[in-house]
C-alpha cells in the first residue's frame, strides 16, 4: 500500500515531531510517500527544490497513493489542496485532528462528508485511530 501523508510545511512546523511519530506508524501499513514531512530539518521555508519540481512530484505521488492521511491541526493551504485533490481523484482521506483552545478546524474540512474526520488529544490515541483505519 502507498500512503500520502499529509502535513504543514509552509503554515507552521510545530507539530513536526506529531508528524515524524505518525510516519512511522503509518510505516508498518506501507510505504509512506511523504516521509519528509517528518524530517525535524524541514523548516517552514520547506525544501529546497522550485515550486514547480515540488507540485509536480506531490501531485504524482497523489495520483500514486492508495490512501491519503492528513493531520490538520496546523491550518495549511496545501495540505487543504492536497486533501481535495484526493477527493477529486475518489481517494479514501483520512484527517486526525487535535482540538486545541481558541482554534477550530476549517469548516471546508470539517463539513466535508467525504473525509473521515477523528479528534485525538495523544499521540497514542491518533496511532489507535490510525490502526482503525487500516483494519478496515
């Protein structure tokens, strides 16, 4: 199975460390297309490849994917994007989210039926989400 794991860069890169733990867990259902999103070097400048390079190559590895799995806590307009590319292409999308205070997910995520929305409040919740996930 290939997995496009979804996550801030540009928007912000404090759930960085969430973003490596959930990776490696996603690990052990296939192989993760995207397992830079994780890398504690990746600041919010993100890579140093042209913009062009990096559309095209994500955009592949959507078409690619079997699954996408987005965390969503950190409001990001390409993961946003990302996320509605793989609607468009009948991909199945998985979103964890994190609740905090004084934040609410985006109503273009959170009312989109089409995504299967779950709120964690630990990492081992969100990886016991993700195992629900895959065993179905």
């Amino acid at each position: 199975m290939k997995i496009y794991f979804a996550g801030s860069i540009r928007g912000g890169r404090d759930d960085k460390d969430t973003y490596l733990q959930i990776i490696n867990h996603l690990g052990k259902y296939g192989k993760v297309l995207t397992e830079h999103i994780g890398n504690e070097n990746l600041s919010s400048q993100g890579e140093s490849h042209s913009e062009d390079y990096i559309y095209n190559r994500d955009m592949s590895w959507i078409k690619e994917a079997d699954v996408i799995v987005a965390e969503v806590t950190q409001p990001s307009l390409g993961v946003g994007y990302e996320l509605g590319i793989g609607e468009s292409l009948g991909k199945k999308v998985y979103c964890l989210y994190r609740p905090q205070d004084g934040k609410k997910l985006s109503a273009m995520v959170g009312g989109n039926k089409y995504f299967i929305i779950k709120e964690y409040k630990t990492l081992d919740d969100a990886k016991k989400m993700i195992d629900g996930f895959f065993k179905k």
